[in-house]
C-alpha cells in the first residue's frame, strides 16, 4: 500500500467523522425535547401517548426507529393524509427528540 493512497483515506475519515457523530447525535433524539414537542401527539395520541380511541394508536414505549419510520411514511404520504399536513413541519432532529420521549414512556 502506498503513503499517498493511506493519506487520501486518514483525510476522508477525518473530514467524515465529525458529519457521522452529528447525524449520529440527531438520531439518537434528546428526550427532554421530545417532551416539550410531545403535546402536537398527545391530542389525538392521548396523554403520555397512550391512546383510548382505536382510530388512534398508542405511541407510548415505541421503539425509536419504528416511530422514526411511522413518521416517515407519514410525511411522504404512504399513510394518513391529515398527519402528513400536522407532520410536514418537523424536522429529522425534531422527529428523533419525539421518537426517544415516548421510547422513554411505558
């Protein structure tokens, strides 16, 4: 293995590594925030994200990358027309605090 192809790839993964620790931290989602988002669920989600009404699914102890998904289909349409206009102003980071709250909720 030469110097110069061993240099290209130490500055590859010196110049990605700070983008994958980002997008790693947005994926994780902070819990705290996801609480303060938490009331654009809870009307119809139910208080804590445990629904009474069958229309509408419990999102309490959700698996994060099963809410992250939900939500993605939801924006793109795939599912509930009326959620994709309520999800269409959050963002992945915002997705991802409501995804690890209600991960934290039984």
């Amino acid at each position: 293995m030469s110097i110069i192809p061993s240099a290209a790839l130490a500055l590859l993964l010196t110049l990605a590594a700070p983008a994958a620790l980002a997008e790693r931290a947005a994926a994780e989602g902070d819990p705290e925030r996801g609480a303060e988002l938490a009331s654009l669920c809870t009307g119809c989600h139910g208080q804590d994200g445990r629904s009474n009404i069958s229309r509408y699914p419990s999102i309490a102890g959700l698996d994060p990358e099963g809410f992250t998904a939900g939500m993605q289909a939801l924006q793109a349409g795939e599912r509930g027309h009326l959620l994709k206009r309520m999800t269409r102003s959050l963002g992945k980071q915002e997705i991802a605090d409501l995804a690890a709250y209600f991960a934290t909720l039984e």
